[in-house]
C-alpha cells in the first residue's frame, strides 16, 4: 500500500495542495532557464522555440508560447515569476498576467501586476481574467480602443480536423460582427426547440449555419479528397477503414458522406498492407509533377520533428543541397515548411536523408534527431 492510499481526507487536500506549489516552483525554474537560452542563442532567436521543442518533445508553437512567456516574465514581471517560485500562483494564472499586460508600457504594467498578484492568489483563473481586462483598460484607455482596432485585421475562419471524422471551425472577429452571427445562429436554434426538435441547442445552431451557408455556397466550392486505402481493400479481401488526409481515420460510411455533394473530387492512394509503403498515386484534377504528388503523399507532413504543417503546403527541398550536385529525385526531397526549411539555410541545423523518407536531423548543439514519413493508419 502506497502512503497516499492511507491518507485521511484532510492529508490528500494537503498533500494535492504540496504538489501545486511543488509544480510551480519547477515551472518557475522552468521558465528561468528557457529565457537563458533564449539569451545563449540571441544570435537566431527566430529559431529558439524550434530547438526547445525537439529537445523536450514539445509541439513548436506550445514550445514558442512557453519561450515568449518564459522571458517577459523574467524580464518585465519579476514579482509574477517570484510568486509562481512561492506557489502563491499557478503557471496558468502567471500566463494569464503575462498575456493580458503585454500591451501596457512598464510602469501601468508594474502597478496592473501589483494590483492583480494579492487577488489571483485568492480566486478562480475566469475571475483573475474579469479583473486583469478592468484594470488594463483602467491604466490605458485609450489603448484599449485602439488595440481592438488594430487585431480587427486579425479576424479569420479556421479549420481544424477532429477525431472520428468531426471538425472544428473557429471564427475570431470584432464581437460586433460576431455576435450577431452568433444570435442569428441562437434564434433560428430555439424556433426550431419551440417546434419540438429533441436536438440540443449547440447542433441546432451548427444546423442552421449549414443550412444557410451550404444552401447558397455548396455548389460553387470544389473540394478535393485524398483517400488512402490498403491494396487489399481495393482488391475486396478486407474491409480495413481509408484514411482522408487532413482528416484522419475514417470509416467507409463517413467517407461515403464526405463524398456525397456536389463538385467533390477524389485521389486515390495505395499502399502495401503489411508495411504501409505508397504504392501508387492516382491522378488529380490538375496535372502536376509526379515527383512532388509522390513525396508529398509520402512525407505526409513537414519533416521537421513535431511540425504538423501539411505537406500539400509545404515547399520540396533537397535533403542534399542541388547546388552541391544533390538530385532531383524521391531519395533526396523532403516536404518542408517555409519556417523550416529557413531554419535549415540559416539556423544552424543541417539534414540528411540516408534512406527515402527517413529523415536525420542535428542540432546545433550536435543532437540528433530521426523522423521517419509515417505510412497512413490505414
């Protein structure tokens, strides 16, 4: 039996409330050595995150979120950094500080912090938030209206794929523009309650924003699948599930839905069932080169250890450098994001391919690191 396991209630609370400030004194340190590396590595802070990131199996943007924080704390929020270090805040409270005073000068910056550090220590994160918005708004008012018109150029739509064939679309605009979205959306979603539909509000709502966009728009939006299907489902000797790129696994019936309005093309891509390799790419709408078709499909994503990036938009780049005599050819390409591939010219990292679509990183510091093009799930 573990000591935990005979632990009366009010020595969990306290042992759960030792873990918090434990935690936080280790993100505390956490964050002091992130902004020393970022000092070691002045000369391309362009790429800091990058390296952090394959180092500690981070994503690049969680690794350049965590970087960007680590230094303003360390640099502008000293009594943030030195109450996380005590345990008297969280890291999601000192991000939160961070993130919402970033636009005021240093000395509003300085009293907002001393303001807010007595109440966070005390409240809920959603209540902290309330707070912080006031008091900046307080200690620059004018700001406050221009910094609104400044991000209203930032408004954009996004589309993020989920598992079980599902998918996210985010908006972020002015709220005057999206809340009456919003409530047109709510409306049409309560008529259709009041009329007895059983579903809940939030698919009601999805239903009337597909209603009202794909009504009108559907028929002039062409959209394009890659499927990837084992050779043997091909052959009618199995029925393993495809895979639509950009959406993950899916079964036949959701790729059958997918396909099913109008101006809906399809890519066929075969692959070996026993060891995943890309046997054959079908051919598209538009004629493009067949090398590239290949080792995009091949690569998948940017090879870049924990990029994400798709390779339909990444740039092709050779592992060894063309201008050095480094061919043309599957063996020595490699799917590359713009971010990445720079990194590779001018951050001190160089690339090898000794195998197609096994890819050998180095570090600046002389780490290795090995990708290899994952064959699709299916």
């Amino acid at each position: 039996m573990s000591a935990i396991e005979s632990m009366t209630d009010e020595e969990v609370l306290e042992y759960l409330h030792t873990q918090e400030r434990e935690r936080a004194r280790i993100d505390a340190c956490t964050a002091r050595a992130l902004a020393r590396f970022s000092e070691l590595r002045a000369d391309t802070p362009q790429y800091v995150a990058d390296e952090i990131a394959v180092e500690l199996r981070w994503t690049p943007r969680f690794a350049g979120n965590r970087l960007a924080d680590a230094v303003e704390l360390v640099e502008s929020l000293p009594n943030t950094l030195a109450a996380l270090e005590s345990g008297e805040i969280d890291w999601v409270r000192a991000s939160t500080i961070v993130h919402h005073t970033t636009v005021l000068d240093p000395e509003p910056r300085k009293q907002v912090e001393a303001e807010i550090l007595p109440y966070a220590a005390t409240r809920t994160v959603k209540l902290m938030r309330e707070k912080l918005t006031r008091e900046v708004a307080k200690a620059d008012p004018e700001g406050a209206v221009e910094r609104h018109q400044r991000r209203v150029p930032d408004s954009t739509v996004e589309f993020y794929p989920e598992e079980d064939g599902m998918a996210t679309m985010h908006v972020y605009g002015a709220a005057e523009t999206v809340r009456p979205i919003f409530d047109i959306l709510d409306r049409c979603a309560r008529t259709a309650k009041a009329a007895g539909a059983k579903t809940r509000l939030g698919m009601l709502r999805l239903d009337a924003l597909a209603g009202i966009t794909l009504g009108k728009q559907r028929a002039n939006v062409t959209t394009e699948f890659r499927v990837t299907i084992p050779a043997s489902a091909l052959a009618g000797a199995s029925t393993a599930p495809g895979e639509a790129h950009g959406y993950g696994v899916l079964t036949n019936d959701v790729l059958h839905k997918l396909a099913a309005g109008p101006n809906v093309f399809w890519r066929r891509i075969i692959i070996d069932p026993m060891t995943g390799a890309v046997m054959d790419v079908g051919p598209r709408r538009r004629h493009t080169v067949a090398i590239e078709e290949f080792v995009k499909t091949r690569d998948r994503w940017c090879v870049f250890p924990g990029c994400t990036r798709p390779a339909e938009t990444c740039q092709l780049d050779h592992t060894d450098d063309h201008a050095r005599g480094g061919p043309t050819s599957v063996t020595n390409l490699a799917a590359l994001c713009q971010h990445h591939n720079l990194l590779k010219l001018e951050g001190g990292w160089t690339l090898a391919q000794p195998t197609p679509g096994h890819f050998v990183w180095t570090s600046p510091t002389g780490h290795i690191f090995e990708v290899h093009s994952e064959p699709p799930a299916a």
